[in-house]
C-alpha cells in the first residue's frame, strides 16, 4: 500500500466519485478515495483520504492540490499520518484520561 493523503475541509455534499475526479483531473492516477462518513447518521465529516497508484507524484499532489477548491470550499491536503504509529486514539465518551 503507497502513501496515503489526508484531505480535510470538505463540503458535507462531496461524494467519493468528486474526490477522486478532483485528484484525476489534475493528473494523478487515482487508486482509492474515501470519504470518512459518521457511523451513527451516515453524513460526511468532513475530511477523507486518496490514495494515487505510484507514490513518486505523491509530493507534487499534496503541494499543486493544498488549497484547492472542491465542491466550493478550499481543501487542505496533507500526508496522511498512520494513527498506529503517533498517540493512541481517543476514547469515546471524554477527553483522554491522565497518566500518573
């Protein structure tokens, strides 16, 4: 699996379908997009992740797209970070509990 990039400041209307086709129509071979939805109501949240089919355009994705409007709104476009790798993910229900 090849870098993953991490698009956020999307409209609550953009579909997988618009996301890919963004990436595409500014010459990146496009393997995967997903738009991260809510579990519970099913609606976007508003950010999502593209993976491209090489990873040696992957730097000029992220700097020509960051900024970018999609869907009327300028998206922000970044590497995506593996969650496993940083800090464990929050719980649900609160705030993380303190260590010590």
């Amino acid at each position: 699996m090849g870098k993953r990039i991490f698009v956020r400041n999307l409209s609550f209307g953009s579909t997988d379908e618009a996301l890919k086709a963004h990436f595409e129509n500014a010459g990146h071979q496009v393997r995967s997009a997903r738009i991260v939805l809510d579990r519970e109501t099913g609606r976007s949240r508003g950010f999502g992740f593209v993976e491209l089919m090489s990873d040696e355009r992957f730097d000029d994705a992220v700097s020509a797209l960051d900024g970018s409007f999609l869907d009327g709104r300028p998206i922000s476009v970044r590497e995506a970070h593996d969650q496993r790798q940083g800090s464990p993910p929050r719980r649900e229900g609160g705030p993380p509990r303190r260590e010590g």
